[in-house]
C-alpha cells in the first residue's frame, strides 16, 4: 500500500517541534521534502518517511513474531574505550544523537534505549542498512537455485543490454566493485547521489530531463573503469541488484523482502520501503522497520540457517576472495578497520580475525554482529551530517568494546 505523494504528511504536533501547545508552529521549523534528511529535522523525518515519501509495505505475516527473551541489566553507566577516550555508555548515546539502542547477548535484550520521542513500534529509517537487508535476499535466492553471484545483471535484465552494464556480474553489484561512474558525496547537492533521490521522489525536482523513473535512469549511466576493479562505495548498485532480485524472485521488491526475510525471521512489525513515481523500491537506503526487528535481522545473520538464511552465504560474507582486501584499499591505520578489512555482500567486515560485521547507513544507522562474543547491536540515530569520523569511529568502537565487555562478564 502506497502513502501519500510527496507533500503530503501528517503535521507535526507541538511535542514534535518543542512547542508549547497552542503555539502556531514557525515556517522554518516546519519539517519539508527539502530539508527533512537536514538537522534538526531528521530528527522528526526519519521517523516519519512515509508522511514525506511514498512506501511499499513490507508485510510481516501472521505467523507469531520471534520471541526475544529480556536480560536486561543497567549499562549505561558502563565506562566504554572509544577513539581514545574512556566515557560511558550513556554518554556516547547522548553525543552520537541516538534515537534508539539494543543489545542482544545469544539472542536475549540486555539492554534496550529510547530517545527523542521513540518507542518500541515507531519505524526508523535505516539508511545504508537496507542493502544489507537486500543481499540476504540475494542469499536466500542464491540458496535456493534461482541465482547465482556470478551471474551477468543482463542475463536477469535484459533491458540493461547495451548499457554500461554489459559484463557486470551480481557479485560486482554485492561488493560495489562495478566500474558504473557515480558521485556519492552527500555534501554536494549537484552530485549523482542527491539528484537521483529527485527521482526517488526523497527531494523536490528541481533537475531538468531527469528520467521519469529509477529504471529509465540506470541507462544513462557511464563507466570510469572496467568491472571488477577496486571497492568504490556507490549506492545506486545496489538498486540495480534490488531489481535483479525482483526478476530473479519473481514479485515487487517489497513482496519479496516480505516472503524471503521478513515473514520467515519472525518479524514483530511491519516494514516499509520507500518507492518511486511508478513504484520501484529504493533498495540501497529506503527501508524503514522498528529497533527490535533491525536486531532480529542481526540475530538472523549471526547464526545463520534455520531455513532463513542459508549458513553458506553467511560463510560466503565472512570469506573474501584473492583479491578482496587489496581491492577495499583502507590504510591499515584506519581507526575504523583491523587489518584484512573488507566490503562483501554488503557488509563491512571490519574486523575478519574475530569476525565482527556491520551493516552501516548514513546519519549512523547499525546493525553490529561480534561473532565472538555472541552479540548484536541495533542503533537508529540522527547525525546532523551524513557522516564524520568524530561520531561513526567512537560509535563503532564503543560498540565493539560494549559487546566484549558483556560476553567477558565485565558489563
């Protein structure tokens, strides 16, 4: 079911804004199509999408949501290593703009935060996250026959024949190593990244001759190299591979999230994805779904099978290829990274002696899998910048050091 056009959404109310009742709410606090993924109106409009955007619903089914046992504890006041300070755990929620927070250890909530109006059934909006959702469908079609990694985008859509997309495999869409040219700067209005989202229908047309829909647009792509060269992070193939799932799975990319993740991991409430004019899905960032079930999806990839997701393609995730690291190219020094450092399937595998894995989205969405230590970590946030080092590396280490301290018995 589609929400309204874009535009149209329900008004804020005087808590949203910070207003005291009956106060007519100022033009320029106003949360718009122009500035919602802008401070301080994110912090409004990634919960909100589909009163700004149209969404497709991702049905969660009737069967009983999985149940997520509570061993809860009081960590906040748990003192955490993070970029070479020491601070509690409170204390980098409260400087990493966070929106909501949970911990599971073997599968029970250990600890579970809301902020800035959240509750447990408020959707958020996952950013980047969503590609991590849409290559465990690749997983899952890939386990069951319908899909294989190396084969050609063409093969699947053959009205890419032609295009720059001749000879791009799956596997060049799973790990962004395609040669497609595509300016990915958040900062820079003008660049690809932000005038595809006029498309997307996540801004106001302000573009002449844009394409009228996102499968009009991936044609007038150009190459800057050959496909299979080095890691480049461009999140537009990721909506080409989001459409080679719906020919390879035969149904709208909503549906089938629904049918192959969603429904099958014991989803709690429903999700949704954002869509454009004739109703593609963003499938590189448009997802919005609840914390528990972000954690879920995280719980779902850490152990793997259990008729979901097929443990080879969780091994497959956590095994790079010959050249994998070299072609990721982080400098080892990198406070984001451990040495051997990749990117496969759509997740950052930052640190593969442990392993530890995420899912990242821009504005500081996270889903965290310390395999270890048996611990995932879900984290909605609003960042007032797409992203900066001063808040995704004290973040992410936190984190990490949070999941090691709980398995050791230290938090």
């Amino acid at each position: 079911m589609l929400a309204p056009m874009p535009g149209a959404r329900r008004i804020p109310t005087a808590a949203d804004l910070g207003l005291m009742v009956g106060d007519p709410p100022p033009a320029e606090r106003l949360v718009t199509l122009a500035n919602w993924q802008d401070p301080p109106f994110n912090r409004w409009g990634f919960q909100h999408v589909r009163d700004l955007i149209p969404t497709a619903r991702i049905a969660r089914g009737d069967g009983r949501p999985r149940a997520l046992p509570r061993d809860e504890r009081d960590l906040m006041r748990t003192r955490l290593r993070a970029s070479g300070r020491s601070l509690s755990l409170a204390r980098l929620l409260e400087e990493t703009y966070t929106d909501g927070f949970l911990v599971l250890h073997r599968g029970r909530i250990v600890t579970e935060h809301y902020t800035n109006g959240m509750t447990p059934s408020t959707a958020h909006l996952l950013m980047s996250v969503s590609k991590s959702i849409t290559s465990t469908a690749v997983g899952v079609l890939v386990g069951s026959g319908a899909l294989r990694p190396d084969d050609m985008v063409t093969a699947h859509i053959p009205e890419l024949a032609g295009t720059s997309f001749d000879g791009c495999t799956v596997r060049h869409l799973l790990d962004m190593r395609a040669g497609t040219r595509f300016n990915e700067d958040y900062d820079d209005l003008k660049a690809d990244v932000r005038v595809y989202e006029q498309i997307y229908l996540w801004r106001p047309r302000t573009t002449r001759k844009l394409p009228a829909s996102m499968t009009d647009y991936y044609p007038t792509l150009r190459n800057q190299g050959s496909h299979g060269g080095p890691f480049d992070y461009r999140s537009v193939l990721t909506d080409v591979l989001g459409w080679v799932v719906e020919r390879a799975g035969g149904g709208r990319f909503a549906d089938l999230i629904s049918s192959l993740v969603w429904q099958p991991m014991g989803a709690e409430f429903e999700a949704e994805v954002t869509v454009d004019a004739h109703g593609h899905a963003m499938a590189d960032g448009g997802i919005s779904c609840t914390l528990r079930d972000l954690a879920r999806f995280g719980e779902l990839m850490r152990i793997g099978g259990r008729g979901v997701v097929p443990r080879s393609w969780v091994l497959d995730t956590l095994t790079p290829e010959d050249d994998q690291v070299e072609a990721f190219g982080i400098p080892h020094d990198d406070d984001a990274y451990a040495p051997g450092a990749y990117y496969r399937n759509k997740w950052w595998v930052i640190d593969p002696s442990k392993p530890v894995y995420m899912g990242s989205g821009i504005n500081g969405q996270t889903i965290l899998i310390h395999v270890p230590a048996e611990v995932v970590v879900a984290k909605f946030s609003t960042w007032p910048v797409a992203w900066d080092a001063r808040f995704s590396y004290p973040s992410t280490q936190g984190m990490v050091d949070l999941a090691e301290r709980i398995a050791s018995g230290r938090a």
